[in-house]
C-alpha cells in the first residue's frame, strides 16, 4: 500500500469501547484531512456491566479535556479510593487494596520493607494504618488530594464509579461535538480486499456502504471484524482463570455512600458491589462447572443491599486475548481484544490503554508492519501482567473445604506469577516491570491481604535507625488517622460539588 495519511477511520460498535474510542481520535478530525465514523445500532445491545474504575481514567478524561465534576454529574458517578476483598483470604476476613502509596519509602527503603523491619521487632500497627486511601475509605470519607507535597492528603489516588451506559452517551456527545458521524446499522458484511485482505468498507442491511481506511472492531464478543472477518486467533486462559459467567442486577442505593468497590467471595466465585449516586450496581462472577445459572443468580439476589430494580441479566465469557488485536487495518478495543473479569476493574482501562497505544503508534496508510507488531508485543505484555495480579487473588486464596476454591489454590500458575510470588514469599521483594499497571503497592495489598506474608524482610532496612523509624511510621500513621477524620463524607462530598440529578 502506498504511504500516506489515514483518510477516513470507522469505529464498528458503540457502547463504552466504541464512544471512548471516538472520543479520542475526534482530535484526527482537525487535521483537515481525516475523517472519524462509527456505526452502531440501538437495537444491539451492550454489555455495561464496567461501572468501576482505577486512578488511570483520570488521565484519559483529561486528556479528552473532560471537567471532572461535569463528568461525574453526568454519569450518577462516585468516587472510588480502592477494593474491599471480603471473604478471599478466608471466610469472616477482609482486606483493602487502596489506590496510592503505603507511608513513605525511608532513605531509598521502600515503606512495606520498613513495615515489615518494624513487624518483626514488635510494631502493632497494620499496613492499613499507612494508607491515607483505606483509612478514609474505612470512615467512608472522601477529598480530592492536595497538590503540596508535605501535605499528607497528597498521598490521596481515586478513581470512580459510574453508570457504563451514561458515559457511553457523555463520550458521544462529546465526540459529535468534535466532528465524529454516527451511523445507524447494523453491520451485514465486512468487505475484504482480495489482494491484501484488508478490510475496504462495511457494508449495513439497509444497503449503505461504509468505505475506510482504518478500522476499529467495537463489536464486543463477536468481534465481527478481527475475528469472523480477519481470522485473528483467541487465546484462552481460562485455565488460570476458571470464572466463565456472570449475573448482573441493579438495586435501590442504600446509605452510606461507600468510596469504594465491594468484592465478597461466593461459594464458586465472587460478587461485585458498585455504589453510584442513584442505584447501586451488582453482579456476580462464577464457574459454571461448580454452581448452576439459577443457584448463582439467587444467591447474588439474596445477597443484595437493596431491592432489586430489574431482572438479573446473564453473560457468558471466556477469559482470554486476541493473539493479534491489531491485524491488517483493524484494531480491537474492548470486548473484541479480549475479556477478564472485573476484579480489580481494569475493563474500562484495558479500552484505554488500547487507545493510547494506538494514538502513540498510529499509522499512515501504508500500515508498517513494525507499528503493528510493537502494539501488539506491548498490548501483550499488559495483558499478562494484569491476568497474573488477577490469578494471585484465586490462588493466594485460603478458603479450604470449597471444591472452587481449593481448585484455584492448587493450579499451576503462570512462571512470571510464581516468580514474583517466590521472590515476596522470601524477603518481600517486589520488582515493576516495562510499563506494568500496579505497583509494589498494590502487590503488597493483595499479597498481605490474602496471607502471603515474607518469612524475612530485606536485610537493607535494618541498616535504617530503629527508634528513629519507629517514631516517624508512628506519625505518619497518626497524621493519616487525623487527615482522614477531618475530610466530609463522601455523600457530603459529593453533594456539594457534582451531585446529579434524580432520576
């Protein structure tokens, strides 16, 4: 193909993938020379069930240009400082994975090495009590951070809830306001060249031909274009992560207004709790090998905080990647690359580093093989590095006389998991690795949370004062306790600056 610029990108699908795509190549639209389009049909409908979100989508909403408090009036959203896992390490127990940092590393020594020293000589103090984003959670207080460093409500990090549907629809107003055209249809063919066997248009069932040059597969499971159309290859990891389906339901909002995301451990799974201003959002996430359709769905609704507004709605999935979610002239974004159940709600993120990765390696109209290939190796390795922080909560788990989980316990995990878990289980060693999404410190929390405790810290922190180490962690933990007081609610919070309407 000859070189040149990309003239005219289609987005096949709507839905979250489809509009956040939209959204961010609307900025093509003002070279003068590409256009952006995306068809979809209201009569085919999206799975929406990505309420919850990480730290990450602030910076795509900005990026966008997004007024943070517009957006969250605009989605019934709230705020979001970490998980709650309950019930995953054993029955009766609970951890947080908060957003953020855990204390201050000391002299070069990371904190949960320093916390570890400390342990070991006595300290009574949990790790929790070094983490300014699950002491407010705890209290159900919320704050945006403060921009001075020595401040201790800057070591704030928070995502949000939202309603999927409602942002899907802020995106495309948004997009539309940028020069993006949407198209009613539904999609009856995918054209293909004879010759290279890319794709040239999309033809719909009323006769419209859609020509492009790009094309971007938001067509969730079926993945009309990548997969049916392209051939590109699934990859299933189901064997590391057995969970194949889920209930959703929403129910009536109940108070307090938590600033976080609920995850309870279930019999043959686990259910999800997201609070949004004006319901709450529910689910349940299960292998189908250990509990039937029914006796999940009546175990999610029997477990619900609030009545139920509307029939549980199934989905069915297999965990896994597109080997090539760039193949030819099309990417897949969402659904269409891939799924991993929400479980440290990275769906929407796995969208947008999909996006960011191609607005950093897009191509002319030549397609070099080297950008393709370089998305896909990176799009890869994320995968994977967020499929192994996902298979750590099944197999790190210690809930013994539940066929499920004692499954779970005792599968072979990936090497880069075992690795990683080996070098902890030892001296607390953590290590990030190319452009990795969690840190130490959310390694850490999940690791302790679920008893993975190190037999030894690492020798370095003893070269640290002990009393002088004592003394500040005893601080820093007291000034995180007295900051977290101090913030309003998170309901308060909410209702005077982005409340939404009722509805």
């Amino acid at each position: 193909m000859m070189a040149g610029p990309i003239r005219k990108v289609v987005i096949a699908g709507g839905g979250t993938a489809g509009w956040m795509a939209a959204a961010a190549l609307s900025r093509l639209t003002g070279n003068g020379v590409t256009e952006v389009v995306l068809v979809e049909s209201e009569e085919i409908g999206t799975v929406g069930v990505g309420e919850a979100t990480i730290p990450p989508i602030r910076t795509f909403n900005a990026m966008l240009g997004i007024d943070e408090n517009a957006f969250v009036v605009a989605t019934q959203g709230s705020f979001k400082l970490g998980i709650e896992f309950a019930g995953w390490s054993r029955e009766g127990q609970s951890y947080i994975h908060p957003f953020g940092a855990y204390g201050a590393d000391i002299d070069g020594v990371k904190f949960h090495q320093v916390w570890l020293a400390l342990r070991a000589a006595g300290l009574p103090l949990p790790l929790d009590d070094f983490s300014l984003c699950t002491t407010a959670a705890r209290l159900n207080r919320f704050q945006r951070p403060d921009g001075n460093p020595a401040s201790p409500l800057s070591q704030i990090a928070y995502a949000f809830h939202f309603d999927a549907g409602l942002y899907a629809a802020f995106l495309r107003r948004h997009a539309e306001a940028r020069g993006v055209v949407r198209h009613e249809g539904k999609i009856g063919q995918v054209r293909l060249d004879g010759e290279t066997g890319f794709i040239t248009a999309l033809a719909l069932d009323d006769g419209r031909v859609i020509e492009g040059d790009l094309f971007i597969d938001c067509t969730g499971f079926r993945a009309l274009l990548i997969g049916e159309a392209l051939g590109s290859a699934y990859e299933d990891w189901s064997h590391w992560l057995p969970c194949d389906r889920a209930v959703a339901v929403p129910s009536t909002r109940t108070a307090p207004l938590l600033p976080y995301t609920r995850s309870t451990a279930r019999k043959a799974g686990w259910q999800w709790r997201i609070p949004l201003q004006h319901r709450t959002g529910n689910g349940m996430v299960y292998c189908s090998r250990h509990i039937s359709d029914d006796e999940a769905a009546a175990t999610l609704l029997a477990n619900l905080d609030g009545e139920a507004t509307a029939d549980p709605r199934p989905l069915r999935f297999t965990t896994g990647i597109r080997k090539e979610p760039w193949r030819k002239n099309c990417v897949a974004l969402g659904l269409a690359s891939g799924f991993m159940e929400p479980l440290e709600s990275t769906s929407i993120h796995l969208i947008q580093i999909g996006i960011s990765k191609l607005l950093a390696l897009f191509p002319d109209a030549s397609f070099p093989a080297h950008e393709r290939d370089e998305y896909n190796r990176l799009t890869a390795l994320q995968w994977a590095q967020i499929r192994d922080f996902l298979i750590l909560h099944y197999k790190q788990n210690q809930r013994a006389g539940q066929p499920f989980w004692e499954e779970c316990a005792a599968m072979q995990v990936p090497e880069t998991l075992a690795r990683k878990m080996a070098l902890f289980r030892a001296a607390g060693r953590l290590f990030r690795y190319e452009d990795e999404l969690f840190t130490d410190a959310s390694w850490a929390a999940v690791m302790i949370g679920q008893g993975l405790m190190p037999e030894r810290h690492d020798p370095i922190a003893d070269t640290l004062d002990p009393a002088e180490v004592r003394n500040l962690a005893a601080r820093m933990a007291d000034a995180f306790r007295r900051t977290a007081r101090a913030m309003p609610t998170h309901a308060d919070y909410i209702a005077r600056h982005c409340a939404g309407r009722p509805m």
